[in-house]
C-alpha cells in the first residue's frame, strides 16, 4: 500500500497501491467493500472530503481524480 486515510467519522479506510488501485474497507467490521483501478501509475495520495462522501485520489500519473463513495 502507498497511501491510507480514514474517513472523517472513522467507519472507512482507503487504500492506494503502488499499481494504481483504490481498496475500501468497512474499518470496523474490516470488510473489504471495493477495489478498482484508478489511475495508470501509483496511488500515491488520498483524502476524504470532510462530510467523507467523496475520495480525492492523487497519482505518478500526475492526476487528480474525485471518487464519490456514498453510503
């Protein structure tokens, strides 16, 4: 894993990988949730929106990429 963040209530973590994916767990019950590639190089970078209903991802693709996670 190259970036982790929590989200502001602390319910999800996000995962970037060193391949360009995004994993998404349930922290409390560590279920996995989703994985998807999301950027051609290295995820290198991750925030959540203060309300955590959005995922900033940042790259060695030189992109910046918005995620909308719902609920």
């Amino acid at each position: 894993m190259n970036s982790l963040a929590f989200s502001p209530r602390g319910d999800l973590l996000a995962a970037g990988t060193q391949q360009g994916r995004i994993k998404l767990w349930n922290a409390r019950s560590r279920q996995a949730l989703t994985s998807f590639l999301a950027h051609t190089m290295a995820a290198v970078t991750l925030a959540f929106s203060p309300d955590g209903n959005f995922l900033v991802s940042g790259s060695s693709d030189q992109l910046v990429k918005l995620w909308e996670v719902g609920t």
